[in-house]
C-alpha cells in the first residue's frame, strides 16, 4: 500500500521531468549570430565643380562652362608659343599667331638662305619648332624629294665655289623642278655672283592678271548669249538662270577666242628686281596679231633702269653681265 506522501514526491517528480528535456542542458541557452565586419566608407567628391567657377594659377586663370575646361582672357589671335611656333613683336615683346602660308614662307626662306649665300637667319631651335608646327599642320614644304635635296645640295655646294654639277644639268633639274611645282626652286630673295655681277630672281605666274585677260571675250559671249536667248524665249526665264545655264559655253568659247585670236601664248608673270627689289611685270605673248615677247623677255625695271632678261620657261630673271 502507498503512502501519501510518497505518492506525492513521486506525482512531484514526473511533472518535473516532463518539463525538462533529457538533451538539453541545464545551463542558459545562447544563440550563435554570424554578423558582418563593419566597415567605414568614405565618400570622395568627384563631382564637377560649378558652371562660371574660375582656377586661378600663378600663370593662367582656368574657367569651367559646364562641359569643359579652358583658358581666360585669350583671343583667337593670341599665339601660345608652348603650342605652336611665335614670333615676337619687337615693340611690345608679346607672341604674334602667323598663318600657315606665312609659316612656310619663313622655313623656305630660311632654307634657301641658308644653303644659297651659307647665312643663318634664325637659330637651330627656332628652325626645329618651326619645321614642327608645320609638320603637325599637315604641311607638305618640310617634307624634300630626292630632287629637291640634290638642288640643295647643288646650291650649297655652288656658293661654296665648289660646283658638283654643270650648269646644263643644274638648269634641267631645276626646271623639272619648277614643273612639277616645287617650291624649293622658287629663289624670290635676289642673289648676285660676284665673279660676273649678275643678280638673279624667280619670277611668278600673276594668276589674277593672267584671268583678266578673258573678261573681254566674255563678257561679249555673255551679252550674246543673253540676248538670243531673250529673242528665243521671250523673256520668260530670269536671266541670272539663263547666264548659269550657259556658263560652259561662255566660258570655253572665251577661253578659245582669247587664246587663239586676242592674246596668244599669253602670260603674265610679276617679280622684284634682282638689283633693286622693286616689283616688276612682264607680258609674254602676242596681242591681236601684234608680235611680243616670246621665249625671252626683255624689259628695264621702273625704278633703277636695269635690264632684266625674264625666261618664260623658268621664269628666271637675271641682269646683264657687269
């Protein structure tokens, strides 16, 4: 028989192992978190700066527009010599831009000058950044074929009284030269040999003379044209419109009336005097029947009186003997 009491413990003791898992332990329960380093980010502002905002340096004053970066306080005829060759004006010692014609002028001046009469008319770094600038721009005068640097080389050696060819072979390399349209063969600067007291020049072709002489039979061509398209057609066309349409024909019929009848075997060529610099013109061709000059010209200069004999092949100017 069961006691009271004992029953009681053991009613006691059941509901606590009910209570009370076998496999878990009697110590507090933890839970394992697997957390993230915290790391610290710092943002860097890359941003661009605000439209109108000005940097200004010990040299320059940079402006900023909203799309790019550029320079304050220079025109477009300002000339930048870190970019591109300067002269400076003697005046006020500040750089001059100079065009790209007014560029090659100088290096074939210089190289003429140089290889012609052995004078140096600028220095090695300002030839190196010259030929440069033009090199960048795409110009073709720094760049020498093989004729061009034997006629160099020709002339060099000739101011040096050492002649590497004879005058024949210079002459016909030189007009090779000349017609294929070299620039290097072109002396403008006068040159005197002292051995004979004959100066030398290159003359050039006077492109804008040698047009005008067409104006006369065209514009005879053109009244033609106008006026018997106005009796064909009645006036019903603008004339502006009927001179476009007929300008082929204007102009081939003036070229052939000019060349064959008015001014044959025309040219006009211009250059300074090879004893006093002054600008000389000269007409080569006949005028309505009226002979002129033909393969040599010969004219006295309007300031000193000199006799110039002009070629028309070479255009190649010289005065007489001395």
């Amino acid at each position: 028989m069961i006691r009271p009491a004992q029953s009681l413990l053991a009613l006691w003791a059941a509901t606590a192992l009910t209570s009370t898992s076998a496999f878990t332990p009697s110590s507090p329960s933890r839970r394992l978190v697997a957390t993230r380093p915290q790391t610290s980010i710092t943002s860097l502002n890359l941003g661009d700066p605000e439209p109108g905002t000005k940097i200004v340096s010990n040299r320059k004053e940079i402006a900023y527009d909203g799309t790019r970066f550029f320079e304050t306080g220079l025109d477009e005829e300002d000339c930048i010599p870190a970019q591109e060759f300067c002269m400076v004006d003697p005046n006020t010692q500040k750089p001059i831009r100079l065009t790209l014609e007014e560029k090659e002028r100088m290096f074939l001046d210089s190289v003429q000058s140089y290889y012609v009469s052995g004078r140096q008319v600028m220095d090695d770094a300002e030839f190196d950044s010259l030929k440069e600038d033009l090199a960048w721009n795409g110009s073709e005068v720094v760049n020498f074929n093989r004729k061009e640097v034997t006629f160099l080389e020709a002339m060099s050696a000739y101011g040096k009284g050492q002649p590497m060819m004879s005058d024949a072979e210079y002459d016909a390399l030189r007009n090779e030269l000349l017609e294929d349209g070299s620039s290097i063969a072109v002396t403008t600067e006068p040159k005197c040999y002292i051995d004979t007291g004959i100066c030398t020049v290159n003359f050039q072709k006077d492109n804008f003379r040698n047009n005008l002489l067409y104006l006369p039979a065209i514009s005879i061509i053109a009244l033609l044209w106008l006026g018997i398209g106005y009796e064909l057609i009645g006036g019903r066309i603008n004339p502006l419109v009927l001179t476009a349409f007929g300008a082929p024909v204007i102009g081939s019929g003036a070229k052939a009336i000019t060349d064959n009848f008015i001014f044959t075997n025309n040219l006009v060529a211009y250059g300074p005097c090879p004893n006093c610099e002054t600008e000389n013109r000269v007409y080569f061709g006949n005028i309505l029947g009226v002979e002129g000059f033909g393969k040599q010209a010969s004219v006295k200069c309007t300031n000193c009186k000199e006799q110039i004999n002009v070629q028309k092949r070479s255009l190649r100017a010289s005065t007489l003997p001395k």
